[in-house]
C-alpha cells in the first residue's frame, strides 16, 4: 500500500502542476485577449478616423471640381471681355481714321461735329459687316484695305453665339490676301 499511496502523492503532484501550468496558460491567454481586444478598438478607432477623412476627401473633391468649373466659365469670360477690348480699340482706330480723313477733306468741320458711332452702328457692322461710311463697300480688310469680294470669305464663328435657341453664331471674315481674321 505504501507503494500505491506514494504513486497516489505523485501522481496528486503531477495533477497539480498540470493545474498550475494550465492557470498559467490561461492567465498568459487572457493577458493576450486583453491586448488584441485593446488592439481592436484602436483598429476600429483608426477605421472611424479614416472614414472619416475620406469623406472630407470627398467633399473637397466635389468642392474642387465645382472650383474648377466656375475658373472655365471665369476664362470664357474673360476672353470674351478681352475680345471686345479688341473690337473696341479696331473701332477707336477706325473712328480715329474717318476723323482725320474728314479733317483732310474740303468741308471744315470741327471736332466737335465729328460724332462717335452709336453702339447700334458699330453692332450692325460687326454682325452684318456693313459700314453706312463705306457708302457702297461692304466688307474691307482692315489690316490690308482689301475690298475684293472675290477674296474675302465668310465663315461661321462658333465663339460668337448670337441666339441660343435655334442655336446661331455669328460670322468672321477672312481676308484672302493676308489672311486676316475679323468680325
């Protein structure tokens, strides 16, 4: 019996270190659940943070593609402007020329008597690309004077849209000779 009693003790004593080791082991796996489960919220955490950049992202994309639309419709504009900067001043030149031919002439007229043209005269010139001095001559080069209408062409000029519906652009004309464009 004494030989049982002690197999008994031992095996008690391994049973218990059995134990013991288990206890440790599930202490060590509840130490790693508590460290994963601190990871996770920081994942999660980390999932919200990036969401929501995402759709501050998003946002300032739709904003910058607004941004970028409004700046085409500014450069339009301003190419627009700047076009009838240019029409202005060629009609200044013009204005300026008949003035000084009517200074050379043999009637003496003042200055004063001299009017500028009416908005309506120099748009019927622009679209029509008639001028009531021209007495005659409808369209002239006013780069090289050319008033052949042979050589001068007419196109459409899609940049110059007179009425939306039915759609309508206004013309250009090209000179022949030296190839400039005008309106």
């Amino acid at each position: 019996m004494n030989d049982i009693d002690q197999n008994n003790v031992k095996e008690s004593e391994d049973t218990q270190e059995y134990i013991q080791t288990l206890a440790k082991t599930i202490k060590t796996l509840e130490k790693t659940i508590s460290v994963l489960t601190g990871k996770l919220k920081d994942a999660e955490e980390e999932i919200n943070k990036l969401r929501e950049e995402n759709r501050d992202l998003e946002t300032r994309g739709i904003n910058a593609s607004e941004l970028i639309k409004d700046n085409e419709m500014y450069k339009m504009k301003i190419a627009e402007l700047e076009r009838e900067i240019k029409d202005y001043k060629r009609n200044q030149k013009i204005y300026e020329a008949e003035k000084a031919k009517s200074e050379k002439g043999a009637s003496a007229t003042k200055a004063s008597d001299i009017a500028p043209k009416k908005p309506s005269e120099v748009i019927k010139e622009q679209v029509l690309g008639v001028s009531e001095s021209s007495a005659g001559i409808r369209r002239k080069c006013p780069n090289c004077g050319n008033t052949n209408p042979a050589s001068i062409h007419e196109q459409v000029d899609k940049t110059r849209i007179i009425m939306e519906s039915p759609r309508m652009y206004g013309k250009k004309y090209i000179c022949g000779e030296c190839g400039t464009e005008w309106k």
